[in-house]
C-alpha cells in the first residue's frame, strides 16, 4: 500500500502533499472562462514568477502575496478543481482516479513523464502585456 491508495488528501502529511506534484507547471498557465459555459481554457502562457525550464515557482513561500491569482491547492475548494489540469494528482485523487503510469512517485524519477510531454517546459512563454491571451489557448495532448 503506498499513501497516496491508502490516504485521502486530507490525511496526508505535509511531505507527501508536496510529492504529489509532478511540477509539470500546467497550474502555473494562465487560463481563461467562458463566461457563459464556465469552460475553462488553458492557454500557454505562464505566471510572470514561473522559471520555465524548470517549472518551479521563484518565489514559492511568497507566491500568494506576489500572485493574488495563484491557486494555492491545499486551501481551495474541492469543486475548484476543475481549474487544475487532468494530469494533476490532486484532481485525479480528488476524483478517486489512479495515478497515471509516468507519474514520478511511480517510476522514481521525471523522466517517463516528460518523455510524455507533460512538462509544459518545452513551449511555454512567460506572460506579457503584448500578450492577447484568446490568441494563446492550447489544446493537450496528454
Ligand atoms: S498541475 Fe498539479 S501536478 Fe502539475 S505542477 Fe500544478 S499542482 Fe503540480
Ligand atoms: S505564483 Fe508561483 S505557483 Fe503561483 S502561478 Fe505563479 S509561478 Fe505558479
């Protein structure tokens, strides 16, 4: 039995909270919502704080001061998870959904996930005021 099968989110330690995220960096994308269909578009374009080659947020500890907009996953609501891709552990545990076969706590390491191409790493660009987002909506494979 790992944690992650035998836990629910809510019991889980700090340490094996953090270890859920694989750091793919798809929460760290702008996104936008249809107004009338509340469907929500990932785009790909990332959060100003976002180093991209890395997926990890340069001020981490301060991120929801600096980024008021940041979704701060431990705290927000179950029914906003639909804001999280469905690769996220969070959204799949939440939804009693397995993790997914690359996903690092399985195989030990990040390679098989971003041989996936679920790191957002290799084409993302960081936000600008030039930037139309509508112009900037992406589609994922995976
Ligand atoms: S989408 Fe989920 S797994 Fe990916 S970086 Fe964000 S919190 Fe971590
Ligand atoms: S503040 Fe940091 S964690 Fe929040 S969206 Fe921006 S880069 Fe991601």
């Amino acid at each position: 039995m790992t944690f992650w099968t035998s836990k629910k989110l809510t019991e889980m330690t700090p340490e094996e909270w953090e270890s859920l995220c694989d750091h793919c960096g798809k929460c760290c994308l702008h996104k936008l919502e249809d107004e009338e269909t509340g469907e929500i578009f990932f785009t790909d374009v990332a959060c100003k704080l976002l180093k991209i080659n890395t997926c990890q947020c340069s001020h981490y500890s301060q991120r929801n001061e600096l980024v008021p907009e940041c979704l701060n996953i431990r705290t927000m609501d179950t029914s906003q998870y639909e804001w999280l891709p469905s690769t996220c552990a969070y959204r799949l545990l939440n939804d009693n959904q397995p993790l997914p076969t690359w996903h690092p706590l399985i195989k030990g390491n990040t390679k098989a996930m971003k041989k996936k191409g679920v790191s957002i790493s290799n084409y993302a660009i960081s936000e600008s005021p030039k930037l139309d987002l509508e112009d900037h909506i992406i589609d994922w494979i995976i």
